[in-house]
C-alpha cells in the first residue's frame, strides 16, 4: 500500500491571478527562465494568446490586449523583460485606490 502524500493546492505557492490557473501561472514561471530575449518575448506572445483563448470575454473591452499584457506583468511580478506592445505599468499605477465619492450629506426626504 502506497503511503505517498497528496500534492494539495493549499500546501502550492499561492497563484497570483487565480482565474488564470496554475498552468497559464507555470508557463510565465517558464517565461522568466528563458535566457534569450527573442525567445521570451515569443513565448510571452503564445501566452498572451493562450490567456485571449481562456477568456474570449476580455475580447469585448476597449483595450483588452492592453489589460491582458498587464495581467502577465502582474503574474510575474514585474520581472519579465521583453519587447511589448505596450510599455511595462508601474505597480504603484496598478495598485492605487480609486478616489473617495463625495456623498451628500443632506438628510434624506
């Protein structure tokens, strides 16, 4: 009888964008390994495509490439170093809140 242990997912690294799964998460995981630039900036193109594929509802949004291309900077931590359509955001610009709503402070009728 095997004894081995399960591979649980709470005993995994946490996924930094969880609607994405934990392959789409391994292949940047792959994407920062690779050494050539020509390369990783392909292998970054296939999954950006393959993110498009998974989710062909983001295809609806003004800027979708733009959002999806910010998602893979997001997942690797802002690490990955390739040639982009779109310059790499600052994680401040991602991060920040959005302004408080002025409420009336009018007693209601």
């Amino acid at each position: 009888m095997s004894t081995a242990p399960f591979d649980y997912n709470t005993q995994r690294p946490r996924l930094i964008i969880p609607e994405y799964g934990r392959n789409v998460q391994r292949m940047v995981e792959h994407c920062l390994e690779v050494d050539d630039r020509e390369k990783r900036t392909h292998t970054a193109k296939a999954i950006i495509q393959v993110i498009a594929r998974l989710n062909p509802h983001l295809r609806n949004h003004d800027n979708f490439e733009r959002t999806l291309w910010d998602h893979l900077w997001i997942m690797s931590e802002f690490k990955l170093d390739v040639d982009a359509p779109f310059p790499m955001p600052k994680p401040e610009e991602l991060e920040s809140k959005p302004e408080r709503v002025p409420y009336p402070q009018t007693a209601v009728k």
